[in-house]
C-alpha cells in the first residue's frame, strides 16, 4: 500500500477530531500502523509481534462505534504501541528475553483493557531491552530481537529499555506508545529518539500485568509526539485499580497556578556534557525564560542517588528473577554481561538494600523542600546523544571522561535517580540535535501528582520550538 506516514506524525488531538469526523478511519489507521510496524519496524528491530487480525477487528468496531454516535474520546480508533512486558492474551509477551519468547498470559495487563476501555487499538508489542536491563546490560545487543536502531540515524542506538517504544513514534509507526520505567527507561528514549516521554508518579497506573524488575520502583507510562498527546494518554491510562495494591487515587487535578511557573536548573547540569547537548539545554533555558521563572544553579542535596538506586534494582531484581537466575537460563540471554549480572543481584546482602531504603527515605524531606521553591528541576535528558551500536555504553565517548575527576557524580544522572527514588512525575521533551544528526532531550522532574504541571510547561515549551514536529529522514 501507499505510505501515507504523516498521519502518526500528526497531534493526537487533531488526529482525534478527523476520526470522530469521520474524515479518517479507523481501520486505515490500523492498516498503516501495521504496515509500518512490518517494513520500517522490523528493519529498526522495534517490534516483536503484530496484532494483525485482531487490530483490524478491533478498528472495525471503533469505526462502527464512532458511526453510530458512540463517541468514548480522543483515543477511539487510535492504534498504539506497548513494550513487550504488558501481558496480552491474545499475543505472546517475552519481556524481550529469549527465555520467555513463547510466555503466554491469559489476561491483559490493567493498561491495556483501559486504553481499550478508551477505544485505543493495540497495533503491536513493541520491542525492549531483556528483562528491562535489570541483569545490568552495557551493550545496545541486549534484546534477541537485536539491539533497538534509531530512526534518526540507524548506526545508532533507540535507548533501553523502552527501545521499541521510542522507535516506533519517532518513526511515525504509531501516534503513542507504552514504555515502562525504572530508572531512566521512558525519559532516555525519549531523549535519544526526540520525541516526549511522560513518566507518571509512583502510583498513578497500575502496574498489574506488568513484569516486575522492582517493585517499589517500576513505573509505566507513554511516549508521544508532544507534551498534549502523552497527557492525553496517561488520563486513559491512570486511576486506582484493585488489582495493584500500590495504586492510589490520585488527589483532584488542579490547573497549573496562574503565576509564573518556577524552574530550577541544576548546578554543574552541563558538566562533561558534550557540546551540542550543552548549547541545545542553553537554548531551551532561554525559551523556558520567556514564559517561567528560571534559577541557574540550583544544588541536590549530597546523597548517593545513583547507588542507593542501583542497589535497590539488584536486590530486587534479583528477588524478582530468582527462578530463572537459579535455572541457570541467565545463559540463553543476548548480552553478554546480562548472563552473569544476575548472579551478583541475587548476592546484595539484605543489610545493603535496607540501608538503601532507609536513605531514600532520608532524601524525600530535601526533595520536598526544594519543590517548596521551584514548580520543576531541569536538566539535560542525557549528557550525550545515543550510543553507537557495537560500542559498549562505557567507552561510547571516552572523550568526556578526559579531565573528570573520578569522584564526579553527574547532575543528569542524580536527576533521573533521585525522581524515581521519590517516585515523582517527569518529562523529556525533544530539544535539539546533535552528533551524527541525532536528537538531545531536556529533562523536567515535577512535584508528585503534578503531572499537570509538567505537561503545561511542555506545551508551552512546544508552542515556541518545533523539534517534536520533526521526522527523521525517510519516514
């Protein structure tokens, strides 16, 4: 068929209003989306399994639905993406291991029967990083569906975890996708495909039917072309739901206060970035300027984010993947060093993970104190562009490692680990290029249950820029 891409490079919203008019079907919606996924999804090693059939079927219903005055809103007849780690029980779920590609659930996840509930149409499983990284992979070949490609520039990785989830918007595969993350799977990317990533606060979705890596951190959430589209599908997505004990209602939303919003910018955030994410961060603080109240230099209290966090993903994770570890199957993993990280996980003494949870206890009262000052905390998404495929991610860039001092500790990295240690809301909004022709990010980390907040700036942000309107070459 015709290649018609520019229909899931198009807003939701608008896409919404020329399904409800009827101006655009439903079930060519599908059809596209599950030929794209074939040809430009396969060759980007983003997707694991089709929906075919079931999709059409389900786009027939929508486009009856919407012809007979039953309008359920801006999501009916869409199709979507989600990671391979959401239970389907009409298509395999691997978790993007070779040890589970033939796993087969007989439910579906929370999150898809709501999006469902909402008239969203799942067009594919969408590919990930095995086990979602928690065996502690260091390659981008960490997936038996082969390392995640970057539409942007191919010799490039997608980011992990959600690397199909990334991929498939930035190619104009689908209008959205569910990506999951634990720490830094939906903001990295995002950043590295140039396209927005909501994660919500701890809570706000059910993670039933999810795979578990760890369970006091793991989150899901999506990823969108712009700022409006991903709020408009973590409302379909969110709410309590008996079945995750850890779901909360979440408290009435309040619009963004009428002031001027308050963002701080992390001090040293541009320290041993490379140049074109520092001067594109620079940029983005100068648009945030005309419409926010921005601080330069603004401090993390001094606690071990990244340790505490990593500590906590290997006991538990190591809980999580037990039987399999003990199985020995750790062998049948693509990435070399997932085949023995497991091992050391399952090794984190119980008095190192309590002494991690105990500290992030202790860092909630800073966190909090800051946010009584600033609306958002900025930072780079990353401090580089992607990672080249066939390049361990240590040596990707040896260059900035030139003149760092060893006890550096990198605001970026602190950003992404401290928000998801609180559980708090963030956002990667799409703010420039760099190396290679590829994408940076500029990362905002929100109060918790503040999404609306982040969601505001990011389209206020995107009203002056045009970077997530942006396709890469030959889409």
């Amino acid at each position: 068929m015709t290649d018609p891409g520019p229909h899931f490079f198009t807003p939701l919203r608008r896409l919404a209003a020329k399904v409800r008019a009827r101006e655009v079907s439903p079930v060519a919606l599908v059809e596209e989306a599950l030929d794209r996924l074939e040809t430009h999804g396969r060759k980007l090693n983003a997707v694991v399994t089709l929906a075919g059939e079931d999709a059409l079927a389900a786009a027939r219903t929508a486009e009856r639905e919407i012809g007979r005055g039953k309008y359920r809103g801006p999501l009916h007849g869409i199709p979507y993406g989600a990671k391979d780690l959401l239970a389907t029980k009409k298509m395999p779920t691997t978790w993007g291991a070779a040890p589970y590609r033939d796993q087969q659930f007989a439910y579906d996840a929370t999150v898809i029967r709501k999006l469902e509930a909402a008239g969203a149409v799942l067009a594919a499983k969408l590919a990930m990083v095995e086990l979602a990284g928690g065996m502690g992979y260091n390659n981008a070949d960490a997936s038996f569906t082969g390392p995640g490609l970057n539409p942007w520039n191919t010799a490039y990785w997608s980011g992990g975890s959600s690397s199909g989830p990334g991929a498939a918007v930035a190619a104009g595969l689908v209008p959205f996708a569910i990506g999951s993350e634990t720490v830094g799977s939906i903001i990295t990317p995002a950043a590295f495909c140039g396209v927005t990533g909501l994660r919500p606060t701890y809570g706000r979705v059910s993670r039933h039917g999810a795979m578990a890596l760890c369970w006091t951190l793991d989150k899901l959430g999506p990823l969108a072309r712009g700022s409006e589209d991903c709020a408009i599908v973590l409302d379909a997505m969110a709410g309590k739901d008996s079945a995750d004990p850890t779901t909360v209602d979440a408290p009435p939303p309040t619009p963004p206060p009428s002031r001027r919003m308050r963002i701080g910018v992390l001090k040293g955030a541009t320290d041993f970035v490379q140049p074109d994410v520092a001067k594109n961060f620079g940029d983005s603080l100068t648009v945030l300027s005309r419409f926010a109240d921005v601080t330069r230099d603004v401090a993390l209290v001094d606690l071990p984010f990244g340790l505490v966090a990593g500590t906590i993903v290997d006991a538990e994770g190591g809980s999580a993947f037990l039987e399999l570890i003990e199985s020995g199957a750790l062998s049948q993993l693509q990435a070399k060093s997932d085949r023995y990280g497991g091992y050391s996980s399952v090794m984190t003494p119980a008095v190192d993970y309590l002494h991690a949870m105990r500290l992030r206890e202790k860092m909630r009262a800073p966190v909090e104190a800051l946010f009584q000052r600033y609306d958002a905390l900025a930072a780079p998404s990353r401090a580089t562009v992607a990672v080249p495929i066939g390049v361990d991610f240590d040596k990707a860039y040896p260059e900035l490692a030139k003149d760092r001092p060893s006890n550096f500790v990198s605001p970026i990295g602190a950003l992404i680990s401290l928000g998801n240690l609180v559980g708090w809301p963030a956002i990667s909004l799409p703010n420039g290029f760099g190396p290679g022709g590829l994408p940076t990010g500029l990362h905002l980390l929100g109060g918790a249950f503040r999404e609306a907040d982040l969601a505001a700036i990011g389209r206020e942000y995107q009203t002056r820029t045009d970077f997530h309107t942006r396709r890469p070459p030959g889409y």
